[in-house]
C-alpha cells in the first residue's frame, strides 16, 4: 500500500500546554509509524517538505525480501538523492553513526560529515556515468571518535533528471585502519632492527676485516720491495697479488659504508648524497648530474637516512635494470617539505605490473611512511624512470623568551 499523506495543521493560537503536548505525540507517532511502514516494504513513496514545498520520492522495486536483506547486512546502506538527502538508511548505519532512523531520514548526509570530506562527496555525487565509484571518509559521531568509512555510490535504475537517487553503501574501515597501522609499527620496526645490524656490520668491518686486510697489503708490499732485482717473475706476482688486495679493500670499506653511511652523521646530508652519486658514477662510467640545495634547517635522522636509503636504492636499480647513460639526482625545498627526485634516461618498466621486491619498492614505499613523507613513482619505456620522494619539515621551534 502506499502511505497516507502527513496532515498539515494550521497554526492556531496558543494552545493549552496539554493540547500541544498531544498534538506533538500525534505527529510523533505518525512519522514513527511511517518510518515503520518504510522499513517494513509497505510504502514504496516518501513525502519530504523542503524550501521548493513538498517533494514526493518513490522507493520502486523496494520489495520486502531486499529489504530483510538490507537490514540484516552488516554495512550501511543509504539511498540519496543527487543533493545528499537521505531517503532510506538502515538499522546498520543509524548504529554507524549513532543516531536513530528517526533523526537521519530527510536529513543531509553532508551534515555528517567534516567540511574536509564534503567537498569529495559533492564530487562523487555529481559523476553523471552509472559505474560504481568509491570514496574514504569519516562519518562524525556525537558520542566518539569519527569513524572512517568506505562508501561505494551507484545510481538507481530508477535515477532520473526529475527524480535523482543513488544507492550507498557503507563500510567501516576502523578495523582495517587498526591492522593498517599495526602492521606499519611492525614494519618501522623491523627497519630500525635492519639498520642496527647493519651498523653492527659495518664496524665490524671497519674495525676487523679492513685493518687485516690493509696490513697484509703492507707485508705484501714489504715482501716485494726485498725481492732480488732479477727475481722479475716473483716481483710481478708480488703486485698483482698487492695490486688485488688494495681492491678488495677498498671493496670492503664500500660495502661499510653502504652499510653506515658515516659521512650522513658528519657531513651532513648534502655532502652524502654527492658522495654516494660520485661513487656511483666513478664505478659504473655514468654521467650524474647532482643538484643539492643548501637547507637552512637540519632534518631529524629518520627523515635524513630516508632521503639516503631511497637514493641508494634508486641507483642500485639503474645499474642493474635501467641500462641508462645519463642520471638527474635534486634536492631542494619545495614549501614545507624537501623532494629528492632521482631521474634517468634508461629503459623504465611498467609501475603497477611490477615485482615490488625485484626493484625494492616495497622498501622505499615503507621508508617514505616511517619518515612521514610519500613516494612517487614515472616511469615509462621511452623517458626512463623518475623516483620522487617528498618528506615534510620539522615545524619550527619558537623562539626562547
């Protein structure tokens, strides 16, 4: 059946307390019992007054067995119109947001929500395509915390220009947000444990392998030098056997410094990017261009080893995958924030079809978010790849009185 029209009463003077008391009663249970009506399937039409007067919404093909279903699902489910009216909402999202059904139908949705994520839902509300799009933002809740949400908006079939209505549906992400943030704890964590060990190789590197290997070069040396004169095959031997040693050393105090980038706590972060860039092209025969601002403010030791981490693993890419000639490295200040952007002319690879271990994407995506910044990612088959990280400032600290 389809619902009896509310009745509209004049104004009249003022009315006894009594009488105004049961005439709210009478309204109050009218819209209970439609509100029930609707929920039921026993109302396919809803009468709603706005400032254009009083507009009629039909709910077509609102049979009952869907609406068990809708009621029982465990997600919030909404039918709106293309200006964010709420026409229908489920037991679940009244629970959402923790409000009764009372209270949400004929209300706006952007009323439940922060200015920050109304602008995105009027975008979303206004695609005119049929395909289903999905958004994340907070629902606000009078009692708790805003609650991060899913939503999924699909037009109706029976959407039209005289009548618009879209269906929602709506997920709580908290869980998920929990776990999310979980896992990053793990992951930071299991990084800081990574660099320890390596701190603990590379002094013991440093400290052990190197000094043996630098004396046997010298004894090597020694050796040499007291070879008779006429010994030449002996003396040739001595220097490509030296000759060997002083590469293997200084091989070894590479890897000790990949390990511990000394020259990032001393030096200063400018100075070990270009350390590392010239290394680099010295080793491999590549042409590096370095562009390093000078930064007026110091950034903290996460941020710092980040920017050199994702460098390092930039170029390890190039030389065993970009097969390029020519490398652009910069950092510079943009704002409130320092990007350090690693180009090269090389191959490039497809971003989403990618191993995320085989190019240590993984690894740089994770160092960005520990440090509070993001990574970005170009890279096409004619204009080689381009690896942008951005890491946000230390706020400033106010001066002393």
């Amino acid at each position: 059946m389809r619902a009896r029209p509310l009745k509209r009463h004049k104004q009249p003077a003022r009315p006894a307390p009594s009488a105004e008391v049961a005439g709210l009663r009478e309204r109050l249970a009218d819209a209970q019992a439609t509100l029930h009506a609707i929920r039921r399937g026993e109302v396919d039409a809803v009468v709603i007054d706005s400032k254009f007067g009083p507009q009629v919404y039909t709910l077509d093909g609102a049979e009952f067995d869907y609406r068990v279903l809708i009621e029982s699902m465990n997600e919030g489910a909404l039918v709106l119109t293309r200006a964010g009216l709420i026409l229908y909402a489920n037991a679940r999202f009244g629970v959402m947001v923790e409000r009764p059904l009372t209270q949400l139908m004929g209300c706006s949705l952007f009323d439940l929500l922060s200015s920050a994520h109304r602008a995105a839902l009027r975008r979303l509300l206004k695609r005119p395509e049929r395909s289903l799009a999905t958004a994340e933002l907070e629902l606000q809740r009078p009692y708790a915390a805003s609650l991060p949400v899913r939503v999924s908006i699909q037009r109706l079939p029976g959407d039209t220009a005289a009548q618009p209505s879209i269906g929602m549906v709506v997920s709580d992400m908290s869980e998920f947000r929990k776990r999310e943030e979980l896992l990053r704890y793990f992951s930071h964590s299991l990084m800081r444990m990574q660099e320890l060990e390596r701190q603990q190789i590379a002094a013991d590197l440093g400290d052990n392998l190197t000094q043996l290997l630098c004396a046997t070069l010298a004894r090597c040396e020694s050796l040499a030098a007291r070879l008779p004169a006429h010994e030449h095959a002996f003396r040739e031997q001595a220097a490509e056997f030296a000759a060997l040693l002083r590469t293997t050393t200084s091989e070894v105090q590479r890897i000790s410094t990949d390990l511990r980038p000394h020259g990032l706590e001393v030096l200063g972060l400018e100075s070990a990017l270009r350390e590392m860039a010239a290394e680099f092209a010295e080793r491999m025969s590549l042409s590096i261009e370095v562009r390093c601002a000078k930064l007026d403010v110091r950034l903290p030791a996460d941020a710092e080893l980040a920017l050199y981490r994702v460098l390092q693993e930039a170029l390890r890419n190039v030389e065993r995958h970009a097969h390029a000639k020519h490398v652009e490295v910069s950092l510079m200040r943009r704002g409130p924030a320092v990007r350090l952007a690693v180009k090269d002319d090389g191959v490039g690879f497809d971003v989403d079809g990618a191993r995320v271990g085989r190019f240590g994407l993984l690894s740089m995506r994770e160092r960005a978010a520990a440090a509070g910044g993001a990574l970005k990612l170009n890279s096409t088959s004619s204009a080689g790849t381009e690896v942008v990280l951005t890491v946000p400032l230390p706020p400033k600290r106010p001066a002393a009185a």
